[in-house]
C-alpha cells in the first residue's frame, strides 16, 4: 500500500518532471491523477497509460485548484500522495524585478504548494497516512542571480515542507522536498532558447553552459526526479520526513 493502492495528485503534471513522476508513480501500482492548465498533454499522458485521469486548473486560482482536488478525490477516492510539481521560474535583474513579476513568482511556485497541501494535509492526518512532496529546485537550497523572486519563492517552498513536517510528524504522513538541479525538460529548452536569444549563443550552446554547473557535467534526467519522489513515497522512508533532497549531480551538498 506504499505507495501502491495510492491515490497520487501530481500538479503540473503534463509534462517534463511531473509527467515522469505520474509515469513512476503509476508503474510503482498507485492510482494517479494528473493536474494541469491544458487538458491536451494531460490526455496525452492517461491515453499511453501513464496515469489514471486527469483535472484541469491553474494552480493559481484557489477556487479552481480546489474545485479540482475535489473532483479526483470523487473519481479514484481520497488523496494519499500529493506530489506539488506546478512551478515556473522568470527572470530579470532584482532592479527589474517588479511587484508583478514577484507576486507571480510566489503564487506559482509557494502559493501554490499552500493552498494544495491545505486541501489535501488535513486528510491525510486525519486516515493516519500521506505523502506530500515539493518539487522545490536546488533555487530551494542556494542562491542563483536574476531569479531573486523564483529563489525566495523556492526558499519558501522549503521552509514550508520542514514546518510542516515537524507539525505533522507523529501522524503517519510525512512531508519533504525534491530539489532537481538543471534538467532536461521542455522548460529548460526554452530557457536555453531565451538565454541564445540573449546572449548570441546557439541553442546547444546555451544548453551546455547549463549543463555545465553540474559536477558531473550533465543534465538532470525527469526519471531521476522521479526516482526520488517513488523513494518518499515508500515505506522504505517512513522514518524521512522534512528533508529537502538534492538530485543535482553533487551540485549542491
């Protein structure tokens, strides 16, 4: 029953880490739910039988994330894992970093993690087992210039996964943090793409001066992710709980 037997919500699902995550997650015999803005992907990913079905709802808009959780929780019964994939980084020199950009930041990357781990937390406290696991970054752990408002957001991420952790530690539902370093999704594409567009490199170029802050002189695979949220989800990690868990390549120690 760990996590097989699970119902696992993964926000930002469609894609990249998330979707690596649904796929292990649902390989491991839990019943996954995808959440997303775009049904198309989401659909995508249930139809190869990567999860179980999905919902639809910007992850910044209480009401609808809400209306949401809801509706997987009607369809495959209450929650067991919440995985809180959704996130987005911008970037911009702390001079430009306006209040829009900043307030954007924190609802997508540390609003988010709130207002669905309050949806689901009580629940799970409540049948005396659960899993809740951010997707934080290695942003969660150290500092990184022109994304001051992603790294604060991150940073929150974390100081919300090792409170809660301690609050709930004797009810059986544990609560920790996964910080990928660069990885080779979609997002970090665009991200190479903005970075040649900036700076005159070409594309494989501005990919490799990513992968190049890894020690191992590599991108990040979304399986390796993956891999680590399977693991916390395990009975194996019972006794793990406010961790924040690099998968960096020894980027960060």
């Amino acid at each position: 029953m760990e996590p097989a037997g699970r119902h696992a919500l993964i926000t930002g699902g469609g894609g990249g880490i998330g979707a690596a995550v649904a796929r292990a997650l649902h390989a491991a015999g839990a019943a996954v739910t995808v959440l997303g803005r775009t049904a198309a992907p989401l659909a995508a990913l249930v139809a190869e039988g990567g999860a179980d079905g999905f919902v639809t709802a910007d992850v910044t808009n209480a009401a609808a994330l809400e209306a949401a959780v809801a509706a997987a929780e009607a369809a495959r019964g209450p929650l067991g894992v919440l995985v809180n994939n959704a996130g987005g980084a911008e970037s911009a020199p702390f001079a430009r970093t306006g209040r829009l950009l900043w307030d954007r930041m924190l609802a997508l990357n540390l609003t988010s993690v709130y207002e669905a781990t309050r949806l689901v937390l009580p629940g799970m406290v409540a049948r005396g087992w659960g899993r809740v696991v951010t997707i934080a970054s290695t942003a969660g752990l150290v500092g990184y210039p022109y994304v001051s408002a992603y790294v604060a957001a991150k940073h929150g991420a974390v100081g919300l996964t090792r409170a809660l952790a301690r609050e709930v530690a004797r009810s059986g539902v544990t609560v920790n943090a996964v910080c990928p370093g660069y990885t080779d999704t979609g997002r970090l594409a665009a991200s190479g793409a903005t970075i040649a567009a900036r700076t005159g490199r070409s594309a494989e170029a501005a990919k490799a001066m990513l992968a190049a802050g890894n020690p191992q002189g590599r991108l990040v695979r979304p399986e390796e992710v993956a891999a680590a949220v399977v693991y916390l989800c395990g009975a194996g990690a019972a006794a793990v709980t406010g961790q924040a868990i690099a998968v960096a390549g020894g980027e960060v120690m």
